[in-house]
C-alpha cells in the first residue's frame, strides 16, 4: 500500500509537471501570436495609407472625380 502511494505520488508530481510545462508553452505560442498579430496589423495600415496615396496619384494624374474608378 505504501509502494502504491509513492508511486501514485510520483505520478501526480509527473502530471503537474507536464501540465505546467504545457502550459507555459501555451503562454509562450500566445505571445508570439499577438505579436505577429500587431506587426500584421501594422503592415496592413501602412498598405491602406501607401493605397490611399496611390489613389490620390492616379486621381491626380487623371483628373478623374473622386467617385468614379
């Protein structure tokens, strides 16, 4: 019966283990993502500004009325 329970302790220790180390992989997959998350965010504003000014050009250029393109 003791045998039992040491082994059963060890093997709840080897869950906790595991679970923790699962977890902080977890934390650190969340992290990465919100930062490539940002950085995409950034990307894609700076494309809407950089199409905006594009359209201004061709507007420009054109001479075309801002609600026909």
């Amino acid at each position: 019966a003791e045998d039992k329970r040491r082994r059963n302790t060890a093997a709840s220790a080897r869950f906790r283990l595991k679970k923790k180390e699962r977890e902080a992989s977890l934390e650190a997959k969340v992290k990465e993502l919100e930062t490539r998350v940002n950085e995409l965010e950034k990307l894609c504003e700076d494309l809407r500004r950089e199409n905006g000014w594009l359209k201004g050009l061709i507007i420009g250029v054109t001479g075309a009325p801002h609600g026909s393109t």
